[in-house]
C-alpha cells in the first residue's frame, strides 16, 4: 500500500484539496496521511480545523503560525514550519507528499521535506500572480516538487519552461472544480441563518486578501473598496482575509464598516459547502481573491477583480479588472451587475476544467514508479542546446 501524505494549511486549500483527499482516501491501494498546520489552527482564523476533522482523521497538527501579519511574523513563521514539519517528518515517512498553490506554509512544509528525499506531487504550479509573494513562492514549490498538476496547457507549457521534464507535468484541470458537481447547494434559508442576513436580493460577496507585494498599501487599498462600496445600495457579504503581512489590518478595517453598516457581514469561515452557495445566490463578486478566477466562471457570476493580486492569471470573461482607487471600482461593479453584462457572459465555459481533475491526480499518485528517476530530476532545456550539450561544450 502506497502511503501519500497531504497537507493544508488554511480554509483556501483545503477547500481545493477536498476531491482528492477523498479520491485517496476511497482508492484501496493507497494510504492518505493529512498533516494539518497554519490559518486551520487558530482561533483568530476561525479555528477551520474543525471543518477538516469532521471530513478526514488528521494524522499531524503542525503548530507554526505566529500571531501578527508583519513580515517578521510571517518569516518566522515559516521557520517554525519548517522545524515542526521535519519533525513530522521524521515520525512519518510517507512515499509521496501532496501539496497545492502559493501559501507560505506550504513552502516551510516542502522545504522541510527537501533532506528527507521525500517526492513532492505540487498541484496549481505555473500560474502567475503578479502582485503577490505567493508567486515567487508558488514557482519555488515548483522547483522542489518531482510531479506537478496544473489547470491549463498554458501552466503546463510555463512549468516546463522552468525546466521540469515534460512526462512529470499533467494537465488535470484545477480540482477546486470538482466541488461544484459533488456538493450539494445549500438551501438559501440555511445560508441566510448562518451568516444573519437575507440574501434576496442577492448580495455582493466581497473577498480581499493584501497585495503582499505592495507592502504598507493595504491600508490605502481596503480605505479605496470601502468608499466604493459606501456609495452601493445594497446588501454585502465580506469574508475574512488571510493571514498574509497586513492582513489584520484589512480585517478591522472591514469590522469597522460592518458595524456601521446594518446590511452587511463579516464571516470568518463559511465552509466550502456554504461559500459555493454564496456564489450561487450572489450578484457579484468583488475583491481579488483566486476563487474569482478560478470557480467563478461556473456560476456565471460576475467578478470584480482589484489591484495586482491576481494579475497573471488566465480568466474567464466574466471578469472585470480594476485599479484600487475607489470611483473606478464603483464603475467596475456597475457594470458587473447591468443586465447587458449578465447576458454575455451566459452560457460561460470556464476554462479552468471539466471537474474531473480528481481521479486524473490520484491516478498518477497511484502508479507513478517510486524510483531514482522520479527524485534525479534533469533540467529540461526547451531552448536551442540541451543542458547536457552545453556542458559539453564547455568542457
């Protein structure tokens, strides 16, 4: 029996992961072993472990988030991650380790698997976000992983482009999809209940997280969506930012807002069962969040997308990019919601996949050899020399 070890480290991944946790945990011939860390271990965050224990047994809890969004903070956080995943490490020895995206906790978790020769499957490489430190760390991930899963043929094409031989690239389409035929929607009463509001009519979902390389900015730009949505007259359903370098910063400014604004919420974890309902019953999306990208496009739902964050990723065309300066998101989401808008973009593939990535991932994990090959990794030249010819030439 194949042993593959996951790991999440906050609400954004694991809903992603969830189809394919289920795909190893449900295949017979293999083990899943999950290692839970980060924003699911703090209170501050909502405590989203709670979320993962109802769905998988967690084999580790790998404490490591410090309580600040400095980027002191931050850097020690890693650190801590990487002390406590070597120690996980040490006590589990798993054949593959499954990791997704862009987080700072998944790179402490890589890097600390890195010296135990462990074979790292990285799902959601070669996709870009220009305005984030998530890039760089997302292309690093890439570079220590051994087979990569990505959503488009443009991914693909990047990932080989970095080097990696084309046989350990698959095309599987984002697994974030998957969800969307395999969860039920919730009813709009049991929705309504939990966040304390009426969703008819349908209500912005607002989801911003910082542009972490924009650093001293957030202030700024969360003071810039505010005013915007100050002048919209409708209801508005936030949800909580993530723990990245001034993300608390966003999170009281939005607190000050709902406060003086009777129809409107902040909800720290809705769950990925209730968020895809959101998305169902909401007018439009604003912020610049992945999740507007990438699910988005499959409920037709209009999206606001602000700043740099995201910049980079291929997008579906219902959505609309705006600078952070408040009267152009105004326009933005007033073209968003125009009825001319909701027509053309009726009928939307999203290009991020069939939602069937699952069993495409599990498959591979499955019958991929355990052998030198995979760990031996050759630099894949795409250019006119191979790098064998060139150190030939050199000698």
């Amino acid at each position: 029996m194949r042993t593959i070890a996951a790991v999440t480290g906050a609400r954004s991944d694991y809903g992603l992961l969830v189809p394919v946790l289920r795909g190893i945990a449900a295949d017979p011939t293999l083990r899943l072993k999950l290692f839970v860390t980060g924003m699911h271990l703090s209170p501050d965050f909502g405590l989203t472990v709670r979320e993962v224990e109802r769905d998988f047994e967690i084999t580790e809890r790998v404490e490591m988030l410090v309580a600040s969004d400095t980027p002191e903070a931050i850097s020690k956080s890693v650190g801590l991650g990487v002390i406590g995943f070597a120690q996980t490490y040490a006590r589990h020895r798993p054949d593959i380790l499954l990791v997704l995206g862009d987080r700072f906790e998944t790179l402490a978790a890589v890097t600390a698997a890195l010296p135990f020769t462990i074979p790292v499957a990285h799902i959601a490489g070669g996709e870009a976000t220009e305005g984030a430190i998530d890039d760089a760390i997302r292309h690093a991930i890439t570079k220590m992983s051994h087979l990569h899963f990505v959503a488009l043929e443009e991914y693909r094409r990047r990932v080989i482009q970095m080097g990696e031989e084309p046989w350990r690239v698959t095309v599987s389409g984002e697994p974030g999809l998957d969800n969307i035929s395999a969860t039920p929607a919730l009813p709009i009463a049991e929705i309504e209940a939990r966040i304390g509001m009426s969703l008819e009519p349908p209500p912005l979902l607002i989801t911003f997280h910082p542009a972490t390389l924009e650093p001293g900015n957030a202030e700024v730009q969360i003071a810039e969506l505010l005013a915007a949505l100050d002048t919209v007259e409708m209801a508005m359903v936030f949800t909580a930012p993530n723990a990245d370098a001034e993300g608390r910063v966003i999170g009281a400014r939005i607190q000050d807002f709902v406060r003086l604004h009777p129809n409107s919420r902040l909800v720290t974890n809705l769950g990925t069962a209730a968020y895809l309902s959101m998305m169902r019953h909401s007018a439009a999306m604003v912020g610049n969040s992945s999740s507007g990208i990438v699910e988005a496009a499959s409920f037709e739902l209009p999206v606001v997308n602000l700043g740099s964050r995201q910049r980079g990723r291929v997008c579906g065309k219902n959505v609309i990019h705006a600078e952070m300066k408040a009267d152009t998101i105004v326009r933005a989401i007033r073209s968003a919601l125009s009825p001319v808008f909701r027509e053309r973009i009726r009928g939307l593939v999203n290009p991020y996949g069939d939602g069937k990535a699952a069993p495409r991932i599990v498959e591979v994990l499955k019958t991929v050899p355990l052998d030198r090959n995979l760990l031996a990794k050759s630099f894949y030249s795409t250019g006119e020399f191979s790098s064998r010819e060139v150190a030939m030439e050199r000698i």
